[in-house]
C-alpha cells in the first residue's frame, strides 16, 4: 500500500475545498504539533478541515476509530497492538512519542518500591499509555501490577492529577507539566522512566487500512501536517508556547516554557518513523492478558511511505522564514 509520491497539496482558493475529517487525541505535550497545525493553519494549507475530538489514548479512542466516528487517531501502539489482534485492520503511520514521556511521582510518605505494595495507582485508562507505562515501571522494580497494588482507571482528562493532589491517590505517572505543579504540594520522582529510553509506541497516528486505501492523499495531507507541525513547533518556541498554554489550561509560564523544552528538544523527533520495536513492551504485556497478542507481527501493520514522502518533500525541514 504506497501513497502517491506527491507529498504537498496545493493550497485551496476556497473554504468549501477544505476536507473534513476527525482526529482524536489524547492529553500532553507530545501532541504539541496537531495543535501547531491547527492554530497555525498548516491543516488548511494541506486542504484539511481538522476537527481534534480530546478522546485519549484508550479504548475510547479506538472505539471511535473502529465505528468510524473519527478517521485518524492519535493513540496508545497498546490499542492498536489489541485491536488488530483481535481482528481490526488498523494501519500505523507515525510515532510521535517513542519513547516514555513519564517519571513516576509518589507522595511524601512513600521513598522506596516496597512502599508501593496494597496502594491504588493511578492511570488514565485501561491500556492507554499510562497503564503500559505503569506496568513496564512496577515490572522493573520487581513488582506485580495485578497483585502488588491496585491500577484504578480514572478515565476523565485531568482526572489523575485532581485526586492526587487532593490526596485521594498517592501515586502516578506523570508529564512534565504534572510533574512540576506535584511537586510544589509534595510529591516526589521515585522512577524516571524518560532516563531509561525505552522504545515506546505513544502518539501513534492511525487509522484504518479501508480509509487509507480508500484516502491515501487526504492521509498524506495530514502526515504532511504533522510533520510541518513539528517542524514549526521546534523552530518557533515563542509561537508553541501560546499554543501549547491553551491547550493544557496551564498558568504557570515557567512549567509551559519546561514542558516545551521537554517534548520538543527530547521526546519528539523531527522524522516520527513507526518502528516495530516501539510495540515491544505493549506486545509483551498484553501477551500475559490475550492470547491473541501473544507472536503478534506489528510489522505487517506499519506504513512508514507517508512519512517518507513528507520528508522527501522537505516538510521536516524549519520553515522558511
């Protein structure tokens, strides 16, 4: 399944030339650059009229995916490693997060693993990215993430972050964005997960093979925006930060500057090529749970041509200025 070799799109006269489609997303910094492409009319440039639906990285997501109320998402590789397993076609073409993005914050009265046996953790959902990075950590640290504590899906955006702050929760995953305002009411890292430098498949663009095939240069357009969008986002800070402000709802200018530095000097890389070792830790953890995942061949489900032609167009490239 390859694409049509011209990676660019014509700028439309008009806004009725405009294709619309829907997107979902889940919440955090690495998702920076569909919002770039956004609020900077780089969707419209590609001739996209992007409506970015705030569904996660989880089932629900993939729900809306399979039900075709969206046609791409941004998503947890555990969804579609699942899904695909159990019969689903859904196509990889990007990933803008491969590696974890996470430290694991604790509040004060916890300071080593054996700590953690008989608390409740939270995660946004059942194997989103906060479950699989969840499990991968209490793996390393010689605990079971079935046995050893509790995992409560809170499922709600911001969610997580509310009842640890107020005390209901003691632990979790978290950004950087979170982990800084935790930190000022008493939280500490117990893992970085970030220094590790896992491969991890997270802000994975998807969408399902009937549409790619049925689409490929609408597809193209919106791989063509995201990487634009990343491009730009590392390019122009002073323009991100506005962006990435409003859409995390954060006040504090020093935890937006931070969050920025984070994602788009660390996290996100300029080319985001879907590799099958990304999918190894979901694969591996969902093997345990489904006897469907357990030899599953990523590889046949990744298209790396997208990303391909939107770099051979030169769009990872900063913006001429």
């Amino acid at each position: 399944m390859t694409p049509p070799q011209a990676a660019a799109a014509s700028t439309p006269t008009a806004a009725n030339a405009l294709t619309k489609i829907a997107v979902s997303y889940p919440e955090g910094g690495a998702h920076l650059p569909l919002f770039i492409a956004r609020d900077k009319g780089i969707f419209n440039k590609y001739g996209l009229d992007v409506d970015l639906k705030p569904l996660g990285g989880g089932s629900v997501a993939t729900a809306a995916l399979l039900g075709g109320d969206v046609q791409l998402v941004d998503i947890t590789g555990s969804e579609i490693v699942t899904a695909n397993a159990q019969g689903g076609d859904v196509v990889v073409l990007a990933t803008l997060t491969p590696t974890y993005p996470y430290v694991f914050e604790v509040s004060k009265d916890i300071t080593d693993k054996e700590d953690l046996k008989g608390k409740t953790i939270a995660i946004r959902a059942v194997g989103d990215a906060t479950d699989i990075a969840t499990r991968v950590m209490l793996k390393k640290e010689g605990l079971d993430p079935d046995k050893d504590v509790t995992l409560l899906a809170v499922q709600q955006e911001g969610a997580r972050m509310a009842a640890l702050q107020s005390g209901q929760i003691c632990c979790s995953v978290a950004q950087v964005s979170d982990r800084l305002q935790l930190e000022k009411v008493g939280f500490h890292t117990l893992v970085d997960l970030t220094a590790e430098g896992l491969p991890n498949s997270q802000g994975v663009i998807a969408a399902r093979r009937d549409y790619v095939q049925a689409n490929p240069q609408v597809v193209q357009n919106f791989i063509n925006s995201v990487v634009a969008g990343i491009a730009l986002m590392k390019a122009d800070k002073a323009g991100a930060l506005p962006v990435l402000k409003a859409q995390l709802n954060l006040d504090d200018d020093a935890i937006v500057s931070a969050t920025y530095d984070f994602f788009a000097k660390d996290v996100v890389p300029s080319v985001p090529l879907a590799q099958p070792n990304q999918f190894s830790d979901s694969i591996a953890l969902l093997s345990e749970q489904n006897d469907k995942v357990k030899g599953f061949d990523i590889s046949k489900y990744i298209d790396s041509s997208y990303v391909q032609n939107a770099v051979a167009a030169g769009l990872d490239k900063p913006p001429a200025t």
